[in-house]
C-alpha cells in the first residue's frame, strides 16, 4: 500500500485523494467526516473558523461520491476539501468580512474562483477567519475573536488569513483559498510551514466579489500543505489554458537569485534569517545562482510613504457612505479610517507616483535576475493578542515592521511564492520568491523542486492535541 494513502483521511493531500478515490479506498464522504471531526477537536483551540457549512458539505460530498463510483469526477478537485476565506462569496453562506458592519451579509453569488472551484466539485468546508476588512497582519475581529496558530495556540498565525493557514495547518480542509492584498495568503503560510501562492495581477480573474479594497493589488491564491497540489487549484482558478499548470510540473531552470536580507536596513529576527540563509543555500545545491544584494530604495520609499495611503484610503473609500462607521468598527480600523479621510488628492497622487518608481525599480531587478528571494516575514509569530511585534532584533518596530518583505509585489502586480524553510523555537519560517509578470508557473514548478529536493514531502504536524 502506498504510505501515502496509509494516513488518516484528513492528513492526505488532493493528490493523493484523487488516487485514493480512484481506488475506491476511500469515498469523498469518509474524507469530508474525517476533517469534520479534526475541526470539532481542533477549533477550540485555534478559533480558525469564520463559518462551518457541514450541510452544505455533506451534500457536495455525497455527489462526489457518487461521480467517483461512477468513474465520472469532475476534475482533480473533485471531493477535496476547501475551506474559502471570509472576504470572498460563497453562495447561501455569511461573508461578514471580520466586521459589525457586514454582520448581516450573506452571498448571493460564488465570487468567480469559487464558482470555478464548485463546478471541479470542490467540497466548501466553509469560511475561515480574518482581521476586520483585512487589513491587518493578525487575525482577531469583532465578529469571531481571535484566531491562534496551531504550532503555539499562545501566538498569532499572521494574517489576514491566518483562519485559513490556522485551520490548514492543524489538519482542516486539503487547501484554502485565500486573498492577498499586501502579503496577506505569504506571511501568515511562512508562520505555519504552508505553501502559499500569490498569483501575478489577473491571472486568476474576480468577479461577482465584495467591494475594492486594495484596488489593483488584491488577487486570490491557493494555500496548501503540499507543493504539488498548487498546480491543480491553478488549473481551475487560474486565467491560463488548463494544460498551462501541469506544465509547473517540469524542472526548472538554473536561475539567478537576488537574495534581499532586509529592507534598507530594516530589522529582521535572526533567527529567521538563519533559517533564510539555509535556504539561499538550499537553492544553490539545487543549481541555482543566490546573489546577495541590497534592496532597492524604492521598495523602503513605497512601504513608508505610499503603502500606508493606499490602504487607508481604500477603507476610507469603502465606508464613504457610512456616515456613522467609526463607531462600529475596532479602534484600529478607525484611525485607519480617519487616516484615510484626512489624505489629500495630492498625497494620493504622490503615492502612485511612488508606485511607478517602484515597478521601474523592479524592471531593472529582474533584468540582472530572474528571481528575489526574502524572508516571508522579518518576525517569527508573536503574541495572538498583539496586532505586530513592537520590536524586532532589539529595534521598536511600527505596525508594519514586521511585513517590509512582501507588499512591493502586490503593488508591481507580481507573482510571489511562500516556502515552508523549516523552524526556528519550534515555529514555523517560511521564505519568498518573486518573480516578473508571467512567471507564475516557474515559481510553482520551483515549489515542486523545493518539496521534491530541498525538503522532501514528509510533513511535521502541530505537537497537540
């Protein structure tokens, strides 16, 4: 019997379920309870749900299976396990965004990955957790609390989809899908030991969604526990031909490597760039050139002066309409909202400008490299009450000390890739890999190099329960 299959149905990967149900080892309903049960022993410690639709999943569930007995599935996909975060529509069920305000929203259509995903016959465990409108790099909202990391349940799992990487991570669900606007599906699969996609800009189109938030920057992305599962979510989610993402599955390339150890000088845990520099390492035994250099100035500019204006602005423009919104959001969502309604144009202006310089920057990176490699995060998880570390390497730190690494790619609209890099204190590291426009199946074929090669494909869980 192959190892694989040998494990509980709630630690098997969608590859291995296809094969699974294939054989008629096992049916999507024994999979669907066993991450049932996983859930019931799970979340109440780690509060990684938003939303449970047991009914709903049972029904999908019990389709499946009979498509399976059929011989007839509907994609790879089908029966795998997805949970979807709670800023993206999923038909009949609460969206509630982590906020009061949208308390009483409830889907009316699949945003547009979603609708592809259930037509594959993707089973929706449900919605996983996030900060209020997610803009913050933790999870803990009004609406569900806060959410812990199942390595350390006293720590946070990042975020703003740390209910996604949590309930992943403990054994729920085979993959989330999840939204990154700044960093958002990166940091928090660095601080869990996942893989976490983030798509070049359109390449998974959106439509039918909740309001922009991070106009031009915000896409949707795959988080999964296995490298090789992200080729088949992007083969359904993604904008390409089907047969464009199997083709991730050839070897890549020897590529040059920029390697950006921090940010102009920002800090960074050293324990994390430990972790970092064996991975630069990893990559050079695997053939490829790692080149040490410093960051543009460009990338330090946009983090101070334009990335506090984009967002705040964002949310400012969301709730133009609501007269009375200061008061029912959180205290940190409303001096972010204040922020963004004291911006001038001109200010606003400035910011896109610095934008633009920003992806003139890049443009010259990758003329000399074809990929920037970085820690996910310049800190290791920290307290699950606490929005971001107030220090890191003995240096105070502000609300985005911790996240210099990753929101230059959203604004450049590139692709960027979370590798688990082993563990520092018993937690979780992960590192990132950018690459230019169109490069998105390079960075997944590396993934499958990296699980292949680099760290292989056993898989630690959390010590509890």
């Amino acid at each position: 019997m192959n190892v694989s299959t040998a494990l509980p149905g709630w630690q098997l990967d969608a590859c291995a379920l296809g094969k699974a149900y294939r054989t008629g080892r096992l049916t999507p309903l024994q999979v669907l309870d066993a991450h049932l049960e996983r859930l019931e022993l799970v979340h109440p410690v780690i509060n990684a749900m938003a939303w449970v639709d047991t009914g709903g999943a049972r029904r999908s569930a019990a389709e499946s299976t009979a498509r399976w007995h059929r011989g007839q599935p509907l994609s790879a996909l089908d029966g795998v396990p997805v949970t979807v975060k709670d800023n993206i529509e999923l038909a009949g069920l609460p969206c509630r965004w982590g906020s009061r305000l949208y308390e009483g929203h409830v889907s009316a259509l699949d945003e547009s990955p979603v609708a592809r995903l259930r037509a594959a016959g993707a089973v929706f465990l449900g919605k996983t957790a996030v900060p209020e409108f997610t803009l913050q790099g933790y999870t803990d909202s009004p609406v569900t609390g806060v959410t812990r990391n199942p390595w350390d349940p006293a720590l946070t799992p990042g975020g703003s989809s740390g209910g996604a990487v949590a309930a992943l991570a403990a054994g729920v669900g085979v993959l989330a899908l999840a939204t990154d606007g700044g960093g958002s599906i990166r940091r928090p699969a660095g601080h869990t030991g996942l893989y976490g996609f983030k798509p070049g800009w359109n390449v998974v189109p959106r439509e039918q969604g909740l309001p922009e938030i991070l106009p031009g920057m915000e896409v949707i992305g795959p988080i999964a526990r296995s490298a090789r599962d992200l080729p088949l979510v992007m083969a359904v989610i993604g904008a390409a031909s089907a047969g464009a993402w199997p083709a991730a599955n050839a070897p890549p390339p020897c590529q040059r490597i920029a390697y950006w150890r921090d940010i102009a000088g920002s800090p960074v845990d050293a324990e994390v760039l430990a972790r970092c520099d064996a991975s630069a390492q990893a990559l050079r035994e695997l053939g490829h050139t790692v080149e040490d250099m410093p960051a543009p100035v460009e990338v330090k500019t946009f983090n101070r002066e334009a990335w506090p204006i984009i967002s705040s602005t964002g949310l400012a423009h969301l709730l133009r309409d609501q007269a009375h919104a200061a008061r029912d959001v959180g205290p940190a969502l409303a001096a972010m909202l204040f922020s963004g309604q004291a911006w001038r144009a001109t200010e606003l202006f400035e910011a896109q400008a610095v934008v633009r310089r920003l992806i003139r920057a890049l443009t010259g990176v990758f003329r000399a490299h074809d990929l920037v490699l970085t820690p996910c995060s310049a800190a290791l998880p920290w307290s699950a009450a606490d929005s971001h570390p107030a220090v890191i390497a003995g240096k105070p730190v502000d609300g985005r000390g911790h996240a210099v690494f990753t929101a230059f790619a959203n604004a450049a609209g590139l692709p960027a890739l979370a590798l688990p890099a082993g563990r520092a204190r018993h937690l979780p590291v992960g590192v990132q890999l950018v690459g230019p426009s169109d490069s998105d199946s390079l960075l997944l074929s590396l993934a499958l190099q990296w699980e292949r090669e680099a760290t292989g494909s056993t898989r630690d869980w959390p010590l509890w329960p």
